[in-house]
C-alpha cells in the first residue's frame, strides 16, 4: 500500500469485486447451497445462534449493522432471532454492501419474507472500508459474513468496523479460512479448485466469477493473523479470538470494542 503501483492493483481488485457480484447476484444463494451441500445454512444459523441477537431484559432494541450483507441471509436470520428468542420487534438491521445488484437481490426476499415494508431493516449501498454514511459510536452489534476477503483494504474495514461500533458494542465476522489436518486440506484443496469453478459453468454458466471466488479464499489470511488484525485494529478478544467451524473450511472471529 505504499507504493503507487499496488494502488493500481488494489483499485483493479476492487473493480473485479464489484463485478463477480454482479455476475452471480441472481444465482447467488442457489450456488451457496450447491457449492457447501446446504452446509452454509448450518453455519450462518450457528453463527447468529453465538451472537443471540435482540433485546435483553431492561435493556434496549439493539442497532445492528451487517456490512457485505448481500441478499441478507445474516440479517434475516437475526431479525428472526431478536423476535423468536426475545419477542423484540424493534431491534433493527442495516444491509450494507457495496453491490446495489445483491441489495436488490436482498430487498426482494425482504418484501416476499414479510421483513419489509417495516423500520426493522433497510439497505444501504457502503463500502466496508469507509462506512460512509455510518455514524461513529452507534452500532451494538457489527456482523461481516463471508465479506471481509473481498475487501480489498482489510485492515481499513476493520478500522471502520471499531469507528461506528459504541463501546462495548460487538463485532463478529464469519469467513472461509485454513482448514486442518493437512490430508484434509488437500482433499479440500482439490474440491474448491477444481469443482467449484465447473459448477459455476455449470449451475451460473459462470466460470471465472467462482475462480475468483476460490482464489479470494486462499489469499486470506491464517485464523491467528486475521484474530491478530481485529486486535490491532483496537479490539479485545477472548482466548485466541476465533473459532473453527468444519475442520476450518470457516470460522469465526469476535472482538469487543473497549
Ligand atoms: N453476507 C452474505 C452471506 O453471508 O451470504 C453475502 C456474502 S457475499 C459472498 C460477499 C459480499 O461482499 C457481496 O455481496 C459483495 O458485494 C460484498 N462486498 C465486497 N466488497 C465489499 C466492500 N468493500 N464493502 C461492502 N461490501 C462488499
């Protein structure tokens, strides 16, 4: 980043972002159950499960915002969450991402789910990195699901993720990682890197987009550099700061704004 070539690069990246997810908008959550055999359902309802989102007794409705929310698989189930688990009908959900494709991909199921119209979630275009039109110190909880690795400044969203947060409000991110042990890395290997570019052909009829995907995903960082990130960027975390779901095929990472 300190050098102008890798600037070029970065503004490249971002633009090949943008297009991969307007590529698989429409396609988007029938690949999701093809590519994980459904088992990304298990993980986002696990996910929020951990968070237990909504309203606690003598407390109040909580703001959430979840950044790369896409089609608002996250923000779906917390809502549901918040009702069920705590009969709370006014904590209410941001869906910030930087794809009006996938937004309006997320505001169709909103309307034919029954979440809209209501003051209980709206969408907003926003770019992780500068969360622009987000208010410092007003968020309690701060979700990223499978998002943070396409950003392409991450330390910068992590950044912002601590500006909107208030003081012990949450931030939870859920991402692809390193799995273990190594024979099952290869086997893995071998899975994202051969089949999941195939079904793309097959199922989108979009090769390089799911490349792209399957690249993103090796270049993340390890679970202890990315748990080390989120503290550089200000956070506190329990114990090592993460947790592997599915031999670290993805985990989870929490921080406490101080
Ligand atoms: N959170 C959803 C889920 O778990 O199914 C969607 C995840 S989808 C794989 C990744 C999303 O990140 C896309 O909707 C993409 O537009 C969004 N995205 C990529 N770069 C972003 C950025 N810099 N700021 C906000 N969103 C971004």
């Amino acid at each position: 980043t300190h050098f102008g070539f890798q600037t070029v690069k970065e503004s490249l990246k971002a633009s090949k972002v943008a297009e991969v997810f307007s590529s698989v908008a429409a396609s988007y959550d029938t690949m999701n159950d093809v590519m994980s055999f459904g088992i990304h359902r298990l993980w986002k309802d696990h996910f929020v499960r951990s968070l237990d989102p909504g309203r606690k007794p003598g407390g109040q409705p909580l703001k959430i915002l979840d950044v790369a929310g896409g089609t608002g698989d996250i923000a779906f189930r917390m809502l549901d969450n918040a009702a069920k688990v705590h009969h709370d009908f006014e904590t209410s959900v941001i869906v910030a991402d930087i794809n009006g494709d996938m937004l309006r991909e997320g505001e169709k199921r909103a309307l034919a789910a029954g979440y809209l119209p209501s003051d209980r979630i709206s969408f907003k275009v926003e770019d992780a990195e500068t969360l622009n039109t987000i208010p410092s110190n007003s968020v309690d909880l701060y979700t990223i699901s499978f998002g943070i690795r396409n950003v392409t400044r991450i330390q910068e969203a992590l950044k912002s993720a601590h500006r909107v947060l208030k003081p012990g409000g949450v931030f939870a991110c859920m991402e692809f990682s390193k799995v273990s042990p190594a024979p099952l890395d290869a086997i893995y290997q071998q899975y994202s890197f051969s089949v999941i570019p195939l079904m793309g052909q097959l199922v989108a009829g979009d090769r390089d987009s799911y490349q792209y995907l399957v690249e993103s995903i090796k270049r993340f960082p390890s679970q202890q550099e990315f748990a080390q990130m989120i503290r550089d960027a200000g956070f506190l975390t329990a114990g090592r700061g993460y947790d592997e779901l599915t031999f670290g095929v993805a985990s989870i990472w929490k921080g406490i704004k101080p």
